[in-house]
C-alpha cells in the first residue's frame, strides 16, 4: 500500500515538473501559445456552432418552417451576430489570464505595431490561433456533420459547388454576390477591423475609461456584434485572420474544395487572402486613428492610469 501511494506521487511529481505548473516551459512563449490556442478554440467552437446551428441543425431537426428554411429574417441574423458574442466573450475569459487573449492575428499584429508586443512571438501566437481555430472547425463539423449532409441533400448542394457555399458558410466567409471584384469584400474586411481594433484599444486604455468589475471581455463582446449587425452581411465580417483561415482550410479538406481554397465564387475568385490581408491593414488603421485622436491626448494630460481595472494577461519570460 505504502509502495502504491509512493509511486502515484512519484508520477504527480514528475508531471508537475515536466507538463504541470512546475514546468519550466510554461514561463515561456510556448506556455502562451497553448493560452492562444485553447482561447481561439472556444471562439471558434462557439462561433462556428452558432452559425451550424443557424444553417443545418435548426431546420434538420424539425425546429423551422422547412427543412431547408434559413435566413428568413433579420431573426436569424441576430442569432449568429448575439452567438459570436458569446464566442469572443468565453475566449477572451479562458485566455486573458495568460495572453490578454488576443486569438485574433489582426489584434497581435496591431499590438507589435503599437503597443510594444514582442515581434519574435507574433509567428507563435499566430500559429496558435489558426490551430486552434482549425482545431474547432473540425469538432463543429463531426458533431454537425449530419445535418449539414442532409441540408446539402434537400437543398441539391453539391460539395465543393457554388450550391454549397451555405453549409460552407458554417466554417468560413465568402463575398455577396453585388460585388464583382475584391475592392468591395476587402473595404468591408478593412472597416470592420479598423472598428474592431480601435474600439478594442479604447477599452483597454487605463488612460481612458477602461470597463472595471472584469467586464472587458463583454464590451469586447459586444463590440464585435455591433460589427457585425452594421457591417456583417457583405463580406461576413471574419475581421479576423485566424478565424477565417483555419476553418477554411478544414473546409478544404473536408471535401468543399476549391469553394473553401483558393475561394472561387464566380463573381470574385481566389477570395481566401481577403479574409487575411484586410483585417491586417484594417486593424493597424484602427490602431493608428486610435492613437491620433485619442491616445496621444490622453498621454499629454499626464494622469495617472485609471485604477480597479481588470489585470491582463501579462508577457512572461521570453524565448
């Protein structure tokens, strides 16, 4: 007895050392990379859950007008706009702790850029958000992926066809078919971000009026529904690299083929770097108005930073 109680502590010991909160490795960039990862992975499964359940389960379970009844008001627009709410809300919760929870490429690039985040981390937060959202895009799909089959059957999709572009959906973006080039997607991808990221820093500026009791995460939250329900339609507001690019990849090869990569709609075609380069540019516009009309006045008061704001993640030692 005394020997079997010896060695299970003898095993806690050593995965405490190596894998728990004794390993050395966890004070560096990889510890911050799992954070990223598991962060991204909660916004995208809430996320993409949603928009499966706005797409394929309601009306494969009987819970609409027809089985293949979907968007049949501004109602079911809500629900994914409210639901990916809840999705940066939950991630942001679950890694702010460790990474003030960027899992957005767009936000990491924005914060090297601006705010003094260390560019040898940016590759590894990046490679952590698209895995982790890729990661989520999978488990959607096993968990959905009978109801999306049969919404493609009663609909006449063909995978990988322009006919399946709305159980495409459920994973990543496409274009509205108004446009007929990239200029129109790429504005709307650059707007949305610019928005998301200079409100994003307005929130966390202690300069500011930072929201206290640990409400961060919800304004944020909110701030992305807002996007959303006044520039969501057009483009799909991924405002978001990371949220675009890993589920689209899995759509790939999940058999939708050249829908989900390069992204040929027919009125705009090899559309998959939209979704990357706009949130990019837009979120560094975002950061740079931010500072021109708001922080560097806040900066030249000279106030002291607001107090009992939420801590954030803070960078731990580096590589």
């Amino acid at each position: 007895m005394a020997e079997t109680t010896t060695e299970a502590t003898g095993m806690r010991g050593v995965w405490h050392v190596r894998m728990g909160a004794g390993a050395a490795w966890r004070k560096t960039v990889w510890g911050e990379f799992l954070g990223e990862y598991l962060g991204t992975f909660v916004l995208i499964m809430f996320g993409d859950g949603v928009v499966a359940m706005a797409v394929a389960a309601l009306n494969q379970s009987g819970r609409a007008a027809t089985n293949h009844t979907i968007f049949l008001a501004s109602g079911d627009w809500l629900l994914i706009t409210w639901g990916w709410c809840v999705a940066v809300v939950l991630g942001i919760y679950v890694a702010g702790g460790v990474t003030g929870a960027h899992i957005n490429p767009a936000v990491t690039i924005a914060l090297a850029a601006k705010r003094g985040f260390p560019w040898a981390k940016v590759p590894h937060y990046i490679t952590a958000q698209v895995a982790g959202a890729f990661t989520a895009a999978a488990v959607v799909y096993f968990n959905y992926k009978d109801s999306i089959n049969s919404y493609d059957q009663v609909t006449g999709a063909v995978r990988g066809q322009t006919s399946s572009i709305a159980s495409f959906s459920i994973f990543a973006t496409f274009p509205s078919p108004v446009f007929d080039n990239w200029v129109g997607p790429f504005f709307d991808e650059l707007i949305g971000t610019a928005l998301l990221v200079g409100v994003v820093l307005a929130v966390i500026d202690t300069l500011n009026l930072p929201p206290k009791g640990n409400l961060a995460p919800w304004i944020i939250g909110i701030i992305v529904a807002g996007i959303g329900m006044s520039f969501g339609a057009q483009s799909g507001y991924a405002i978001n690299p990371a949220r675009d690019l890993g589920p689209r990849l899995f759509a790939w090869a999940a058999g939708w083929g050249k829908i989900a990569m390069p992204g040929d709609y027919g009125n705009v075609n090899w559309y998959f770097w939209i979704p990357i380069v706009g949130p990019i540019v837009g979120g560094l516009i975002g950061a740079l108005v931010y500072d021109l009309f708001i922080s560097h006045s806040l900066q030249s008061r000279g106030e002291p930073p607001t107090e009992d704001v939420e801590a954030r993640g803070e960078v731990v030692e580096e590589l």
